[in-house]
C-alpha cells in the first residue's frame, strides 16, 4: 500500500476514539462496584472478577492482533472489533447477574483487544514520518485522560443514570465509531498467508493472563502471598518460554527484531517503566488524599482533576516543544522534572494550602503528557515499513502489561512504605503514603538514565518538516 502524503486526520481522530473506549473501560466498574454489587446481590469486592476477566483478555488477545490485521485486512478486523465492543456493551448493561456479566466483559475484551491495535496499525501503515508527530498526538490523548477521567465519569452516571450507563455511553460512540470506519479505513490488501504461531499464542496467552492474576492478587487487601508467588511463577515460566520459542519460530507471534532499533526499544523499555509510573500516579494521589488526610472521595477526585488540566494545557505545545528542542530533550526533562514534582509531594501534609497541591498536581499533569508524547512517537520513529505491523503489536503488548502493572506496583510500594513508616513509631498514618511518591520518583531513574543515553538527535527523522 502506497503511503500518502499528508497524515489522514480523520482516521488518526476514529483510531484515537477507539482507544478511549477501551481505556475507559478497562477502569470505569471501580467506581459503580458497590451500586452494581447491591442490585447483583453479591459483596463489592466480587465486582473484581468482572474487571479482571476484561483484563486478562485484552492481555491475551493483543499478541494476535497484528496477525488478524495482515490476513483480513485493516478495515474488516476493525470494524469488527468495533462490532463486538459495542454489542458487548450493550450485552454488558443488561446482563442480570454476575456471572453473565463477566461473560459479557470477556466478549468485550477480545473487541478492546483488537480494536486498539488495529486503529493505530491503520494510521502508522499510512503515514510519512515527518508526520508522525502529530499522528501520536492524537492517539495520546486517550492513554493520559482515561485513568483520570474514568474514576470521575463511571461515579457521576452510576450516581445519576444508573451503573448499565457506563457502557450504555459506549454505544453511540461505537455506531458512529463503525459506520466511519467502513468510510475512513483503508481495506490493505490481505498479506502472504502465514499460520498462526499457535504456540506462541498459546505459551504468551498463559503467561499474560498469569501476570494479570498476579496483578489482582497483589494489589488485594490482605494478600494472598501463596497466590502471588504461584503466579508469578507461572507467568515468569511461561513468558520465558514464549521468548525462547518465538525467537527460533519461522513465523512468531511477536517479532523481536524490532527492539534492535535504539529508539524503538528506548520507547518500550524505559517507555515502558515510564507509563507504569504515570498511571499509578493518580491511584497514589487518590489514595495520598483519601486514606491518608481523610479527604473525601469528591475533594479528592476535584483535586487529581488539576492532573488532567495540566495534561489538557501542555498538549498543543508538545509536538512544537519535541520539534524545537528533539525528543532526547523533551523526554530527558520530563523524567526529571516529573520526579522533582513526586519528590515535592513528600512535604505535602493536611494542612498544606490546596492552592499548593493544586500547582503540584497541575504541573505533574504538564511533564506527564509532555514525556508520553515523546515515548508514544519516539518508539515508531525509526521502525521502516515492513516491520510496522511487527513493531506495533509488539509496542501494543508491552504497554498493555506496563500500564497494568502501574496498580501493582502502586500497591507494593504503598505497602512497603506504610510499614516502613509505622515500624518507625510514626503516628500519622498519611506520612506512609506521602513516602509512596518519592519511591516512585526513584523509579524514573531508569527511563532518565536510559534517555540520557539516547544520541542528541535520536528519531530526528519524525521531527524535520
């Protein structure tokens, strides 16, 4: 397929709706458990079951999502993806029971699941490099609002309208999604038919859906310690023979050949640490203000909105600052001056102003956005044309389990650090939490130390005009 010489705008605009869909999704029952566990007749903390089911698959699923775009066609697998998504909405907000709605979750899944990779695959395959910059930015915007927004839109229409609303919402969205797609995707010719790695699938399956569960458990109160050891080796022992088996397979299902190339592999590497610490970066504020300073859940939420401006704010500036200044700079101090802002948290205490809390926030939502931009164009930058598809699936992976492990690692820490804090003898109970965020400011140094190391005009190609 020829490239064409300007970025399909609409196309990038339909990719980037798509991935808010999902990523909404993927986080919008926390806030609607209890109301949704009462009319269920099951406790809240069962909801879980639901959440982890659409998880695991969209885990599983994306792997073979790059494969199902080359034998279909872009435009039939998205379609379809769109199809499924939203009829599983719909089958989700009318589901009467627990059960059926974790069925009804799992079909979702697999919609979410290829429904992302496939939108971004369509936008990547069509442009030129010069305008790779701007294509990101519309598909940025979803990842960095989602965790944000999510919790605040699924507590207001479960409090209004009711808890099917949270999926109802998604089906206007996915109608217009679908009738635009059949107009605005181009149909790529079906590539050479290859057989599906189905070992591969098979040993990456496992080892995903084992790395989820380890996920839950952890981030569980109390912690079923036995259940995390046990899946944590399963996914360990499973992962590792995926790799040893995909690396020697004629066709595999993840091709690794793309990590030889420096910026994809900075992108998806320290990117990836990277992603797992923003998105826990909201759950740790939320939990900061309302378990440690006994805020409530409404005062918090309005104050982790100042994340989401300050997200808002930088973003028309992003793709002129990574112009101006080169990617290497942009992510460098994004990293840093991310951390610096984690680190400040620690002298934050109930008595602070909140005008203060409220510029902390606001400029931890400015480096934030500002640092995935960079990461989400960088990792293509360099990537030619007949690895995209590889590239991609295999980039749609890694930030899937990055951005999944965020929580976890959140978790951990808050843990390890409340514990620290009471082992010491000290009394207040929110001084815990505020260690959580510089122990996560000392996380970024790997993605800061790797990007120093970046060469000074790294991905230059995606930035000249």
């Amino acid at each position: 397929m020829a490239r064409s010489a300007t970025l399909n705008r609409p196309l990038a605009l339909l990719a980037a709706v798509a991935l808010s869909m999902e990523n909404l999704d993927g986080t919008i029952i926390q806030p609607a458990a209890p109301a949704m566990a009462h009319d269920f007749g099951v406790r809240a903390v069962d909801l879980n079951v639901a959440m982890t089911a659409y998880l695991i698959t969209v885990a599983v699923c994306v792997p073979v999502s790059g494969w199902l775009a080359d034998r279909f066609g872009d435009r039939r697998i998205f379609c379809s993806a769109l199809a499924i998504f939203t009829v599983a909405s719909v089958l989700c907000a009318i589901a009467p029971s627990l059960e059926l709605l974790s069925a009804a979750r799992v079909l979702q899944g697999v919609g979410g699941a290829m429904m992302v990779p496939v939108g971004r695959l369509a936008v990547l395959r069509g442009v030129q490099k010069r305008d790779l910059l701007d294509a990101m930015a519309y598909l940025t915007w979803p990842a960095l609002l989602a965790p944000v927004v999510a919790p605040a839109l699924g507590g207001i229409l479960t409090d209004t309208v009711g808890w099917p609303w949270i999926f109802l919402i998604n089906v206007p969205f996915g109608v217009v999604a679908f009738i635009g797609a059949l107009k605005i995707v181009p149909q790529t010719e079906d590539a050479p038919r290859r057989r599906l790695d189905w070992a591969g699938f098979g040993l990456v399956g496992i080892g995903l859906a084992a790395l989820v569960l380890w996920m839950e458990q952890v981030g569980s109160d109390p912690t079923p310690w036995g259940w995390v050891i046990v899946f944590l080796v399963i996914a360990a022992a499973a992962l590792v023979a995926a790799a040893a088996w995909m690396r020697r397979a004629r066709h595999p299902l993840l091709d690794f050949r793309a990590l030889r190339i420096h910026t994809f592999r900075v992108g998806n590497v320290g990117g990836g640490v990277y992603r797992m610490i923003i998105s826990a970066a909201p759950f740790l504020f939320i939990l900061l203000f309302q378990v440690g300073f006994g805020w409530s859940a409404a005062r918090a939420g309005l104050l982790v909105g100042a994340v989401f401006v300050g997200n808002i704010a930088i973003k028309p500036a992003t793709s002129p600052l990574i112009r101006r200044f080169g990617f290497k700079a942009v992510i460098v101090w994004s990293n840093a001056l991310g951390a610096l802002i984690y680190v400040l948290c620690v002298f934050v205490d109930p008595t602070t102003p909140v005008g203060v809390v409220v510029v902390l926030l606001f400029f931890s939502g400015v480096f934030r956005s500002a640092g995935f931009s960079g990461y989400n164009s960088l990792q293509f930058a360099d990537v030619p044309a007949e690895l995209t598809t590889s590239a991609n699936t295999l980039a749609s992976t890694m930030q899937q389990v990055a951005t999944g492990l965020g929580i976890a690692v959140a978790a951990l820490i808050v843990r390890a650090t409340t514990f620290a804090a009471s082992g010491l003898g000290h009394a207040d109970v929110w001084l815990g939490y505020r260690w959580a965020l510089p122990a996560v400011a000392l996380l970024l140094m790997f993605p800061l130390i790797e990007a120093t190391l970046l060469p000074r005009h790294a991905g230059a190609e995606a930035v000249r005009r």
